[in-house]
C-alpha cells in the first residue's frame, strides 16, 4: 500500500507548486533551444524540467493508482471468502445469487475525502465484502482497507454468519456527510441485521439499483428459508411426538 502517496493526493490543494516550475524550466529550456548557441544547453534544461514534472507527479496518488491498489486488494476476495468459511459454490442457494459489496467509507472518524476530477467523491477508507447464501446459513467476509495506514489495526477482516431463521433483515440506511466546504452528499449503507440486533454488515456502499435489488433478494430469501426451516422443525416435533406416542403405546 502506497500509504504516503495516498496521503499527499488526499491533502494536497489546487495546483501542484512544483510541476509548475517543472513546466516553467521546460519552456525556458525550448526558447533556449531555438538560439543557434544555445540549443544544446537548452535541451539539457529541457530535460531537467522534465525531471522536475515527472518527480511532481509521481510524489503522490492519483485517482488511477488509489483504485488499482483497492482492486489489488478486493479482487480475489470471492475466493477468500469460500476458503475463508470453507463453504464452496455446490453449496450456494439457487433463489438469491451471491452479493458484492464494496464502497469508500464515509462514516469512518478523521476520514479524507476529495471529490477527483472524475467527479467521484474518494476517501482514505473503503469497505468490500462477499456475501455466500446456502441452505442453511449466510456467511459474510470482507475488509476494511485504510489507504493511509498499512497497519493491521486500520486494515482488518469482517466476517460473519447467521442461520436464516435469525436473520432480521437487509436494508438501505440512508444519511450525510458533510463536505470541508460545508456542503452535504447523500451517503448510503448496506445493513444486513441479525434478530439480535448484530450487524453482519453494515458500511457505506456504492449505491444503485443492483444495492436495492441485493437488499430486496435477501429479504426474500429470508421469508422462504425462515419459513421452510420453520417447517422442518414443526415436521421433526410431530415426528417425534408420533415416534413417543409408539413408545407409550407399548408400554
């Protein structure tokens, strides 16, 4: 993780001082360049104009190397997430696919946060996590990634999992972040809670309609799989009440 990199592109301001005098020698460097005398000094203050740019741009993140150090991190954790649980794909439920969550974190404390050039608000956090669905539970593993701090307390694991019968809900929880500026954006949360009120997930995402349809599916998966489990146990209570009726008969 380039942390100090990631650091100087969250904090840095406006124009960059220093490839502003790397430009600057590169233009002295072509007027000299033009002078029958003086060409071949000016080409080599050219160069070392190119030098100073090259060493400005390359002293901190850009929005390109923030998201390919993420994707570095996130793209295998499908993977992780069945060796993790030891749970594999013969095992996944057919009537809700699995669900990947990712989206920077706006809830965090002492957050950066910089709206990029691609108009996408970025902050030194970000959350992913996998979700598998089988017959009998939900299992959920991902991390937290802190683009400021490779240590092991900013960067840690969230995993979970729950029966069906004790899952709540999932749902969109919906709030606000406000900018340096003083200006407010709409952030939203994927929650994923347990009837005792333990929070499997529950992180800022980045929202659209495959979040509201991920939500909209668990909850559905949760009525059929609670109700079926439901009707095992009440068919293993009258199973046994006739197996100990058998019993008394004859007694």
């Amino acid at each position: 993780m380039e942390s100090k990199r990631n650091l100087k592109y969250f904090v840095s301001k406006g124009i960059n001082p220093v490839l502003c005098v790397g430009a600057a020698i590169v233009l002295i460097g072509l007027i000299l360049m033009l002078g029958e005398t003086t060409s071949s000094f000016g080409l080599v203050i050219a160069l070392i104009g190119v030098g100073v740019a090259v060493f400005a741009t390359g002293a901190k993140s850009g929005e390109a190397d923030i998201d390919n150090q993420i994707l570095g991190i996130v793209k295998d954790l499908p993977e992780q997430a069945q060796i993790r649980h030891e749970v594999y794909e013969r095992s996944f439920l057919a009537i809700v696919k699995p669900v990947l969550l990712k989206g920077f974190d706006f809830r965090k404390e002492g957050i950066y946060c910089k709206k990029c050039p691609d108009h996408k608000y970025r902050t030194s956090d970000f959350n992913a996590a996998q979700i598998y669905f089988t017959r009998e539970k939900v299992y959920v593993y991902g991390k937290h990634i802190c683009l400021i701090d490779s240590s092991d307390e900013a960067n840690y694991e969230i995993i979970g999992s729950c029966a069906w019968e004790d899952l709540k809900e999932a749902r969109i929880d919906e709030s606000e972040y406000t900018l340096a500026d003083g200006r407010k954006i709409a952030v939203h949360s994927f929650v994923l809670e347990t009837k005792a009120g333990e929070k499997l997930i529950d992180f800022s995402v980045e929202y659209g309609a495959d979040v509201d349809k991920a939500a909209d599916d668990i909850n559905h998966a949760i009525e059929k799989m609670t109700l079926r489990a439901m009707e095992k146990a009440a068919d293993r209570a009258a199973k046994h009440a006739a197996l100990k009726g058998q019993e008394m008969k004859y007694e």
